[in-house]
C-alpha cells in the first residue's frame, strides 16, 4: 500500500521505539473534528471507531474543550489528599445519570474493572459472608475487560491471555448469553457476575431477547452483584444512555469509561450504590489521578453534552437508519449484519483486513476485529447526510472486495 514520505518517516519513528502490541492502519491522523479526521497529507476520513467508543460526543466537541481549557488555566492535579471543588459536582451528575447513590472514580477503564473486582470481592466478604479469600467471580467466554495481568486471566482469548500467566483464581467462565448457565455456575462463594451487555471487542456480539432480564432475576435470588462493563456500550452507544436500559434492568454496579471524557482524558468509574461503595475506606483503594480537578471537570462536560444534545437518541435513530441501509449490503462472504445503535458490525466469512484496507483508501477508518468482523462505531453526533455519505464508501468498497 502506497503511503507519503510524510506519513513513512512518522510510522517508520513509531514502529522504531515503540512496542509492536498494536497492529495499526497505515494511516497517521493529526488533527480532527465532530466525525472526519485528517492525516499528515490532508486527506480527510470517516471516523467509524471512535476510538472504541471513547468519542461519542465527537472529536474535540467545542463544549468540552472549552470545560478543558478553563480548568487547565487553574488548578489540574492536587491528590486526593485534599478536596477538589470540581469532584463533587461532577459525581453528583454521574451518580444521577445512573440512579445510583455513589461513584468511585479511576483513570483508564482497566482500573474502572480492577475496582469492581475489589468492591464485588469486598462486599462478598463482608456484606454476604463469604470465607476468606474464597470469592468467586463469573465472567463470559469471549469478554473483553481490560489488558491488567488480572483481567487476561479470565478472556478465553489467547493473544490477550497467553505467556502472562499464572492467571489470578477466582474466576468461573460462562458462554456469553446463557442465563441457564449462570443460574448453574452460582455457588455459595459466588459475589458477582461481571459482564458486557453487549460484547464489542469480540465483533458487536448481541446476547438473546430476555437475558438481562433472566441474569437479573437469578442475581436477584441467589444475592450475587450483577456488575455491568459499560466502558464501550454504554453512555450513549447502543441507543440508550446505558445498554442494560433497552431491557429494562438496573444492574448492582456499571463500569464506565472511554466516552466519560469524551475523548479528552482518560476518566472511568465504577458506580454504584450505598450497600457495595459504602466499603470502600481510607486506604483500601484509590488512584493519585483519580477523581482530579481537569478529570472532573472534562466529565461534567462531557456527560452535560450528552444529555443536552440527546445523544442517546440520537444514537438510536441514526443506528436504525444506517443498520437498515446496512442491510442491503450484498456479498458472498457477508455472513450476518447486525447491531445497536452506532454499534454495529459486518460479520464475513473470509479475512476482513484486505477490506478495512480499502475503506481506508476510500476515505473511512474502520477496525477489523477477530479477523472476520468490521464493527462500526461512529460519533453519535455523525447527521443524516453523513451517515449516507459513510454508506455509499462502504457499498462501494463492498462490491470490489473479492470473493
């Protein structure tokens, strides 16, 4: 693939220095606004990652920014060795966004999963008194939660899991979307059931009509937490402001991440209620970035700008539109089309890198994920037109993909 001397020198540096744990499009992005992003050379794309969710409310949303800037100009980092006047405004937004009564707040959103595997283990001791050190936690075949030594030690993915062992005990691994094999794996050590309402990383896999309905009611009668990892479907993405919402359930816990900046910062936090985050006391657990004034205050923006702008909504009817327009799409190889909300993702039969490659030809950056799949995640603010224009890319590029 033809790439400028521009963009050579840049990938050739990156690829000199840095550890090759990424395989990245041949493609170096230097600035970037609302949906597009441009490289070196001025070329302009379609963002349809979003940085795994991370820019929802777009890139560099102007409400944001200004939030950044203004908090920049005054006070960044304290500790929390000392109160910051800009934390309790922006948990109180959050805890209220969620229904819930407290919120711990994190960095990235390893350590948002890392901190719910401590409130779950913490609550199963001292909440429902399970012995010592015997907790367990279930989690699902093909989860994505995080890269910490921990969280590899339960994916079934070996590129994630092999050569970093031993993996951590404690953990009992389910198939994604059996609640009848949740009810069966709950033993008397059982404090949780961490899971993804819908598993992105693994290719926008959608768990069957009435499953966090059934996962809520056996956590309900066994007094097991249900622990939502929201990092990527929630806030907005799957067409509600969280994806356990379109089932009508409320989880014990929601791990939140990615787009609680807005693609600013890296903020996460764990929320939940009274019961659980009430624990939690001085020294048992905390972070010197976490909770900081400019994190704060980037959050409060952020989760401002999605409610105001209704892009939950927003998300739900444009997802419907460009999925029906998805849907017309015909190959050979497309196994299935699917998705919810500005979640979705073309399913083949065949390797998809080949394509990816071409869209990024064409204009549009997309990620292939377990080699078959291509999910499609664009800004929620991404508008009618756009989204058409991101289509007409995608058929195109479609119909000179080979057989």
């Amino acid at each position: 693939m033809a790439i400028s001397a521009k963009s050579r020198k840049a990938i050739e540096l990156a690829e000199k220095y840095g550890a090759h744990n990424y395989h990245p499009l041949p493609v170096v992005i230097t600035r970037a606004k609302g949906v597009f992003v441009w490289d070196v050379d001025g070329k302009r794309y379609f963002d349809f990652l979003s940085a795994y969710s991370a820019l929802n409310q777009g890139h560099n949303h102007p409400k944001i920014v200004a939030a950044a800037k203004a908090q920049l100009g005054r006070l960044a980092l304290t500790s929390r060795a000392f109160h910051n006047e800009r934390m309790g405004p922006f948990l109180k937004l959050l805890c209220q966004a969620a229904g819930k009564d407290r919120a711990l707040l994190m960095n990235s959103g390893a350590e948002a999963v890392e901190t719910a595997i401590k409130a779950m283990r913490l609550w199963g001791y001292r909440r429902k008194g399970v012995d010592a050190d015997q907790a367990e936690i279930i989690v699902c075949d093909h989860n994505f939660h995080g890269r910490t030594t921990t969280i590899v030690g339960f994916s079934s993915d070996p590129d994630s899991s092999a050569d970093f062992g031993p993996a951590t005990p404690g953990f009992v691994r389910i198939p994604f979307g059996d609640a009848d094999a949740l009810k069966s794996a709950i033993g008397r050590n059982t404090v949780g059931f961490l899971f993804e309402p819908i598993q992105g990383e693994a290719g926008v896999i959608i768990p069957p009509k009435g499953y966090l309905k059934a996962v809520r009611r056996y956590c309900s009668m066994y007094n097991v937490l249900m622990c939502a990892d929201e990092i990527q479907t929630g806030l907005g993405r799957t067409g509600s402001m969280f994806a356990c919402e379109a089932d009508g359930v409320a989880p014990d816990l929601y791990v939140l991440g990615k787009a609680l900046s807005g693609g600013l910062y890296p903020v996460s936090a764990l929320v939940g209620n009274d019961e659980v985050l009430s624990l939690f006391t001085p020294g048992t657990h905390g972070s010197t970035f976490g909770g900081n004034p400019l994190a704060c205050a980037i959050g409060e923006a952020a989760l401002t700008v999605l409610q105001q702008e209704r892009l939950a909504q927003r998300s739900s009817k444009m997802g419907a539109h460009l999925l029906a327009k998805l849907k017309t799409l015909k190959h050979p190889k497309l196994k299935e089309v699917r998705g919810r909300g500005l979640l979705l993702a073309l399913e083949f039969m065949i390797p998809v890198r080949p394509l990816v490659e071409d869209l990024m030809r064409r204009g549009l950056l997309a990620k292939d994920t377990h080699e078959f799949t291509i999910r499609l995640a664009p800004p929620l603010v991404i508008t009618e037109a756009q989204a058409d224009a991101a289509f007409r890319i995608l058929r195109d590029a479609l119909s000179a993909f080979p057989e």
